[in-house]
C-alpha cells in the first residue's frame, strides 16, 4: 500500500511563503536546519521540556513546555500555543528568537506550552496503531482535534501547573480546533482564559487562495479514490515532496521559482516580511503532515456557509451523527473571551469569513487589523515584524488576563 502521497504538489509547499520572500541572502547557511523544537529552543536562553499527552482516542501528541531561563518566577497562567494546517510546534520558532511568537512569550515569563495536533510528525504516534499500518489511525479531521487533541493538552496543562485556566493563543487553523472544543466539550470552555485568535479559520467559504481552493476541493473531490489506493497521510515530512521543496530552497531554481511564477499563490504577497533564514526553517519544518481527511474537510467547507462538521454522505452521517447533513458547530459556545488579530491581505483566511465567525461569537473583546496593510496570512506566523505589529497585542491581553 502506498501510505504517503506522492503527488506533486510541491507547489503547495513552496507557494506558503513564496509571497513573502526576500531573496537577498537566500543561499546564508543556517546551521539551525535540523534541529528539534527541544534542540532548536535549547540554542538561545530556555529550558524546554518534552511532554507526551495521550488522548482520550489514544493518540500520543508531543507538548513542548518552555520557559526563558532569566525568569525566576512565571505568570499567573500557563499559555498554550496551537500551530496551523501542515504546522507543527516548530513553526512557532521558524522566525527566529527576535520573531518567533514561542520566544516573545517565554521571554516575557510565561509558563509556556506548545502543542502540536495529531498527525503531524511530533504527533504520529497512538497507544495501538500504527500511523504506518494502520488506515485508522489517519481516520480524522479537525473534528478530532478541536474534539480530543485540546481537551487532552488543557486538562494534561492544567493538572501539571495545578491551575484552573490557561491562556490560549492559535493560529488559524487552531482557533478553529478551539471553537470546536468549546462547541463540543462542555466546561472546556470555561478553561481557556483568553482565546487570542490569529488570522483565525473556522468557515472557509470565500478563501482566496487559488491554490489552497484547488487543493482542498481535489481532496474532498478524490478523497475516496485517494483513500481506497492508500493515501492516509499526506505533506508528511521527509516524502518527496518536502525534500524537494527543501532542496528548492537551498538552490538557484528556488530563485527562479520565485522571481518569474505570479507571487502569492498560496496567499498574497507581502515582500520582504519574511527572511530568508525563515524560509530555510520552514522549507525543512513544512509540511508537517496531516490525513486526507482533513484536506477533504476542508474542501466540504468551500462548498457550505457554516463551520460544520465532516460530511460523510448522507448514509454514513446518519450512521455517525443520527442526522444526514453533517451537524453544524455551535460558535455560541465560545464563551471565553476572544481577541481576533486578521491581516487586511490575508488571502487564505479571508475578511469576510472571519467577520462572519465573529458575529457568532458571544464574547469578543476586540477585533485588531494589523497595522500593516500588506499583512497576510503567514506574516501572522513568520514574519520578521510580529515584535512589532502582532506581538504587543498579544502582550497586551495576555498580561491583562494573567492577573485576573
Ligand atoms: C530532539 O532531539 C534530542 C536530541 O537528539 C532528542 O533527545 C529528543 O528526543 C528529540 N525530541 C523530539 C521530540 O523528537
Ligand atoms: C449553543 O451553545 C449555547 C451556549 O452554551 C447554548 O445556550 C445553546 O443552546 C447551544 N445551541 C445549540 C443549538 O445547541
Ligand atoms: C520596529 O519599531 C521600531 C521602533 O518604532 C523601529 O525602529 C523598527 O525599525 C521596527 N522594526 C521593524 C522590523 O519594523
């Protein structure tokens, strides 16, 4: 059985930051390319700790704890920080420590940990399957995530920090995960201090992205094709496809790819936000793989105006669900307090999508462009000005909900 994809689809890797780029010293060398989260963190002044949770449905995901060694005592609260699709804990390092959102909150002695969802290569792991045999185990989507993944990495925080609540900062794809816990773990809610919500996805109707559009609705289109020849897991580090957009960033071709294809295929460009030292960590930590599942997710969300969940069809939903159209999530479950931080050229995550969640939303306490107008998308995660235009935002709520 062919396990991995082998599609080339290398367009879809390398387009992430190709809006970004800034090509000057594209060929540095930088000597931090293969290192782990631990490793990586263990560079500059922190202590990390690797921590393995165990979810309800047995899945094994790795939690990173890091805490600057300058601190000497931490904040009230603990904070949980969430990746992207195709994102793993590394991503939050990629921009480096004077960039990096994981640093800029350690640095400020918080209590940070930073999570990673299932099917990602710090996530690829389960008490009986095996992610390498076992079909099952690539059995899931966001729906899984928001519903075991969360619940598992807050109660494990909580328990280990002996506190009540914690702050959560996601990204994306992980604000998504967030309201889904909210919707459907009753009290989990009740746990998350502060919900700050980063260029935040739930419905996805008017995404802009061309190639994320095309990616996800050939997946929903294919998933069963897909899935009866044996593609479970897909974009997982070290196939051909990452290697290659990993050698690609590393060579002229890489230059000519970016200089000559229209800019901003995944998303619209912002030039020069991300560096080229950024790019060379992202080229080796993306992607970070994740199921067929959830990429067909994805493309059922194109089609529909809800955040709802995955639609097997008519007979399997009411197999599943009692229903035969996939249940809708209830966004008037968030009751924690949300912060929203969207860029106005944010291609993937479009305005319109995210205004719309934040009318469903109980509890919103503020709703921030970013002061650049060409923020996009991925400035949210790797830009070389997060400490300057997102950060002191996030500061800002964090420290007002770490004494409350
Ligand atoms: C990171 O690398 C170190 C050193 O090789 C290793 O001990 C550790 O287990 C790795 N951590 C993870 C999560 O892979
Ligand atoms: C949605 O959640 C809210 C808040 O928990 C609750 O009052 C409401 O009944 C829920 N709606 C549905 C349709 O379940
Ligand atoms: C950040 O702000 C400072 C002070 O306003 C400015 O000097 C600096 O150039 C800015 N840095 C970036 C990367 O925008």
């Amino acid at each position: 059985m062919v396990f991995r994809s082998h599609f080339t689809l290398l367009i879809l890797s390398i387009a992430i930051t190709i809006g970004n780029v800034s090509t000057s010293s594209l060929w540095n060398s930088n000597k931090n390319t293969f290192l782990n989260f631990t490793q990586l963190s263990g560079r500059y002044n922190f202590w990390t700790e690797e921590h393995t949770v165990t979810t309800d449905d047995g899945y094994i995901l790795t939690v990173f704890r890091m805490r600057s060694k300058d601190c000497f005592a931490f904040k009230k609260y603990p904070v949980l920080l969430i990746h992207g699709l195709f994102q793993s804990a590394d991503t939050w390092l990629d921009a480096g420590p004077d960039a990096g959102l994981a640093y800029l909150i350690a640095n400020e002695c918080y209590d940070l940990w930073v999570g990673n969802q299932r099917g990602n290569y710090y996530a690829r792991k389960h008490v009986t399957l095996n992610p390498d045999r076992d079909p099952i185990f690539w059995k899931f989507s966001i729906d899984q995530m928001g519903i075991y993944d969360l619940p598992a990495m807050v109660d494990y925080i909580l328990k280990n920090t002996k506190k009540d609540k914690l702050s959560y900062v996601g990204f994306s794809q992980a604000v998504g995960t967030c309201l889904i816990m909210c919707s459907e773990r009753s009290g989990y809610c009740d746990k998350v201090n502060i919900l700050i919500a980063l260029a935040p996805s739930s419905r996805i109707t008017n995404m802009k992205s061309v190639v994320l559009r095309t990616v996800f609705d050939k997946f929903n289109k294919l998933k069963d094709v897909l899935t009866s020849i044996g593609v479970y897991e897909v974009f997982a580090l070290g196939e051909p496809v990452q290697a290659l957009v990993s050698l690609l960033f590393k060579s002229d071709i890489f230059a000519w790819v970016t200089s000559s294809t229209g800019l901003g295929l995944f998303d619209s460009p912002n030039p020069g936000s991300i560096d080229s030292k950024t790019l060379q960590q992202i080229a080796t930590h993306t992607p970070s793989g994740t199921s067929t599942h959830t990429l067909a997710q994805y493309g059922q969300s194109l089609e529909t105006d809800n955040f709802q969940k995955f639609d097997y069809g008519k007979k399997l939903n009411i197999e599943t669900y009692g229903t035969d159209q996939a249940p809708i999530y209830n966004l008037s479950a968030t009751t924690a307090p949300v912060v929203v931080l969207y860029g106005n050229n944010d291609h993937v995550d479009y305005i319109e999508d995210v205004l719309w969640m934040v009318k469903q939303l109980p509890n919103v306490l503020e709703v921030r462009e970013i002061a650049d107008p060409l923020w996009n998308h991925f400035d949210m995660v790797y830009s070389q000005n997060i400490k300057n235009l997102s950060f002191p935002i996030v500061s800002e709520y964090l420290l007002k909900y770490s004494t409350a």
